[in-house]
C-alpha cells in the first residue's frame, strides 16, 4: 500500500532578532497520511485553518494538489517521485470558509488530492 506523508505547519521559524527563515516551525499543527491508489483520487482529511505551510513526502510515484472537497488530482498535477519531499503554501481566500481575520484571510477548506502515476 503506497502512501503519502504529511505534515502541516502555522508557519516558518523565526530568529533571535524576530527574522523569519525558510525553515518549518516544529511542532507540526497535524501529521497524517493519504493513502495512494492506482489511478484513482483520494481526499486527505481537510487542511488545518491554522496552516499555512505543508510538507509532503511520498513512497511511490504520484501527483498531487491542494483542492477545495470534491475536487481531484490528475497525472499532470504536481509530481513526486518515490523519497521526494516538497513544502507548499496553503492558498488562502476571502471565500465563506476563509473570513478575514484581522486583515488576513483565513484559509478555505482544503484538502489533499492525490493519484498514482502507474
């Protein structure tokens, strides 16, 4: 059973003089994994509101995409190769899910869309 991995972050790590820096803040918000089948798109359980960065790895071939429920993952979405890790924004609306918050748009409802490249 293939699989992917993972993980969703609030945002980047900061320095001692309050500078951001392209690493992960850990603790990671959620870590979970998506099952990956032949062909066929499967929806992850929704993406944190809180998220803003995830990080993905893979086992197996596959292409993947940040979606709204109901959507689906094709062969021409963004790939991964087996041991490939790739950190993506989580896209934000002004949509009735994403209220603004303070100024800030608050992220919509979405989820983790994979297919295998078989």
């Amino acid at each position: 059973m293939s699989k992917i991995y993972v993980s969703e972050f609030s945002g980047l790590a900061n320095t001692d003089q309050s500078d951001s820096v392209p690493i992960l803040a850990i603790p990671a918000l959620a870590e979970y994994t998506v099952i990956v089948s032949g062909g066929v798109s499967v929806s992850a359980q929704p993406i944190q509101a809180a998220t803003k960065f995830i990080e993905i790895s893979t086992d197996t071939t596959c292409s993947f995409v940040i979606g709204t429920a109901g959507g689906s993952a094709a062969l021409t979405n963004c790939r991964l190769n087996a041991n490939d890790r790739v950190i993506r924004r989580v896209p934000t609306s002004a949509g009735p899910v994403g209220q603004s918050q303070g100024g800030q748009l608050a992220p919509v409802a979405n989820f983790i869309l994979t297919t295998a490249n078989v």
